[in-house]
C-alpha cells in the first residue's frame, strides 16, 4: 500500500495540469510506504505521450532523499487522455522494481484517476492507493 497525503496529492495534480497537454513526471519520497514529500521533475520528453526525468535533476534529487534519511518511494506521471493503467512504454521504462508507480489520469479532467502499480520484470501489480 501507498499512503499518500491530501496536500501532496494535491501539489502533484497542480503541476500535472500546470504541465498538460503534456505528461508531468515526479518523485516521491518518505519512509516505509508513507510519502513525506513530492519533487516535481521536468518531462526532458515534453510530449503528451511519453515522459522522461532529466538525469542531472534525478540525480540531485535521489542525493537529497539520502541525506534526508528518506528513501524514493515511487515515480509518478500523468496520462492525459488515457486510463491510469501503465502502457507499455511505462513497463519498458520500470528500472526500480522496490518503487511504486504512481499514475494519475485526466481522461476525466473534472475527476483525475489516481492508482498505483508495482512493475517488476514486465509483471504489473497494482497496489492500494490510501489518501490522507
């Protein structure tokens, strides 16, 4: 299971439709499935179907979950007019089987979908989504 505070969903659906007709990509970060904090990446894609993290951006980022004592909890994107099911691009693109993969939907732009999935050797799972 995910849990996932109100104002950091809250924080993730801004940039995500700051950042449409493109995806927004994004790390989540906390300890033992509680996400304590969102970082807003950039899409270095800039493209309504695919999304990919700028390396040096992700490389900061992941030192500063370390000496926070934290730990990357998940990834998360956008899909803009598609369900929040990972494609397959998304399952190609799976590096961290331990992290959670976080997709919100605006095919409904009025009532973003939020789940979250597990992908570990091709093999997706999905996983409880808690909102707090």
């Amino acid at each position: 299971m995910l849990i996932l505070e109100k104002d950091l969903l809250g924080k993730m659906l801004k940039q995500i439709k700051e950042e449409f007709p493109n995806e927004a990509c994004g790390i989540l970060a906390g300890r033992e499935g509680r996400a304590r904090k969102v970082y807003e990446m950039s899409n270095i894609d800039k493209s309504h179907s695919t999304y990919f993290m700028d390396a040096k951006e992700q490389l900061l980022v992941m030192k500063e979950i370390r000496n926070l004592g934290s730990e990357m909890l998940g990834i998360y994107h956008s899909h803009v007019a598609s369900p929040a099911y990972p494609s397959l691009h998304d399952v190609e693109m799976a590096f961290y089987p331990e992290a959670s993969y976080v997709i919100v939907s605006l095919e409904d732009k009025n009532k973003p979908a939020v789940r979250s999935f597990k992908i570990k050797e091709g093999v997706i799972t999905e996983e409880e989504v808690k909102i707090e």
